[in-house]
C-alpha cells in the first residue's frame, strides 16, 4: 500500500503542487489542510483511474475517501483487489 501512497503523493506534489511537502504524510488531512479542493480532487480522481487503472464509481466520490492518503491508498486497493476477484 506504500507504493500507492507514493504515487499519489508524488502527483499531489507534482500536479496540485502543494507548497508543504515535508508536512504531506500518510495521516495529513488532505482536504481539511486544503492540499486538495474539489477541482483537485476530480485531477487526483483521474490520475488515480488512469495510473490504477481502476475506475472510481459516482456513489464513492465521497470527501471521506479522500480524507489522507491512506484513505485514497485503502480505498485503491480494495478496488484493484475486487477487480481481480
């Protein structure tokens, strides 16, 4: 799962380019500390469909989904292990 993480932080410093980088870790929260708004949120969305190749569904575009990034890393996982089920 830390590979996960990872990635979606790299994207976060990347693309959303959040200014803190040495605050952004696995427990920060992510929409609470506004690294994430709703329109980051949708690019985040994308990379995570594309980059996983999973496909998030509307039901679960939930903000608590997206509370950390263990949050966003847990919930990638789940759907990656459903799909090969």
């Amino acid at each position: 799962m830390e590979e996960i993480e990872d990635k979606i932080r790299d994207f976060i410093l990347k693309e959303i380019t959040w200014e803190k980088p040495e605050e952004l870790d696995s427990d920060t929260q992510l929409i609470e500390n506004a690294v994430i708004d709703s329109i980051a949120m949708f690019r985040l969305v994308a990379f995570v469909e594309e980059e996983f190749n999973i496909c998030f569904p509307d039901e679960d575009l939930l903000a608590e989904n997206f509370l950390t990034l263990r949050h966003i890393a847990r919930y990638v996982k789940g759907r990656i292990q459903s799909k090969g089920s």
